[in-house]
C-alpha cells in the first residue's frame, strides 16, 4: 500500500470512528441524560424509555457499535489488502 492509500485508509477508519462516537454520545448523553425527561413519558417494556436508556440501553448500543466497526472495519481491511500477521506459537 502506497503513502496515499494509507492515507485514505486512515481518513476512511477515522471517518467511521467519528460516526460511530456521535451515535454513542446521542445515545449514552442524550438519550440518558438530556432527554430522559421527554423520553421517560414513553414506556419501554414496562420501564420508562429515558430511564431504559440510562441503564441498559446505551450499553447495548455500545455493544452493538463495537460490533458495527469490526464488520466495517473487516471491509475496509480486506477492500485496502490489510492482514493482520498471525504468529503461531508451538508448545512442545
């Protein structure tokens, strides 16, 4: 890989990385935080969705984001001709 698809590599990972972190800080601040109030007169398997969101619901997106930038992350490895190098170890 040459100097200019490294670098459009790079932009490409932090491109990703940004869009990602936006949904994460929406959902873990927003939703948990700024918005619990409007987001509480809304019932989400029998708990208030603000509520929801600031217990459970921005792990599992967080969850769910980590998964997201492995799959697009695989893409983009394979789309630039990155491999990881594995390293065997032999135990005798």
């Amino acid at each position: 890989m040459d100097d200019r698809q490294r670098q459009e590599y790079w932009r490409r990972n932090l491109r990703l990385m940004a869009g990602l972190l936006v949904v994460w800080a929406l959902v873990s601040y927003g939703a948990g935080i700024l918005f619990v109030d409007a987001l509480n007169n809304i019932s989400f398997i029998g708990f208030p969705l603000g509520f929801w969101f600031a217990q459970q619901g921005s792990i599992i997106v967080f969850v769910i984001l980590i998964a997201i930038y492995v799959w697009q992350m695989d893409k983009l490895d394979k789309e630039y001709g990155v491999e990881e190098n594995e390293t065997e170890v032999h135990h005798s």
